[in-house]
C-alpha cells in the first residue's frame, strides 16, 4: 500500500453510505447483520473491489460491504476470495 494516501472522513463516510444501503456481502453475496459490531467474524466491513495493494482506488466505486471474517479476511489483498459465491439459487 506505499504510496497511497488514505483520506479518513471520506473513508467514514463512504462506509456510512455504504451501511445505510445495506448491501449484501460482496465476497459471498450473503446477508450481513449490520446491528454486529468489531470484532464480531460477521460484522460488516468495507472491502475494496480492487486491492489497495494492486492499485485500487480509495473511492467510493471501489468499495463494497463484506463480512469481517470469513469474507475480507480470506480475500486479503487478492482480487478475489477463495470463496464460493452464494446466488440463493439452490434454496
């Protein structure tokens, strides 16, 4: 992540616009419990799409809600997670 300057407000307030839409997982495509709060595995995080560390945007188009763990733990700075993406077809 050298090299890249991180704006705090704007990181809070796109997590706020991110939580007020409540968005499923963006890893897994599961429904997250945004009453769960840090440090609880299912809490909802911001994941960048494309990596910090693989020169991804800190902007708000590059930002999508994932559970803390397993989801944006697992993905790391990977494009992807290894993770197998729910679509709810199968219910």
């Amino acid at each position: 992540m050298t090299g890249v300057k991180r704006n705090s407000a704007q990181r809070d307030k796109d997590r706020a616009r991110i939580a007020r839409a409540k968005p499923n997982c963006g890893i897994c495509g599961g429904p997250i419990d945004y009453s769960l709060r840090w440090p609880d595995p299912g809490c909802f995080v911001v994941d960048h799409i494309v990596p910090l560390a693989r020169g991804g945007a800190d902007n708000l188009s590059n930002k999508q809600a994932a559970h803390n763990i397993p989801c944006n733990s697992k993905k790391r700075a990977r494009d992807y997670a290894p993770i197998i993406r729910r679509s709810g077809a199968l219910k």
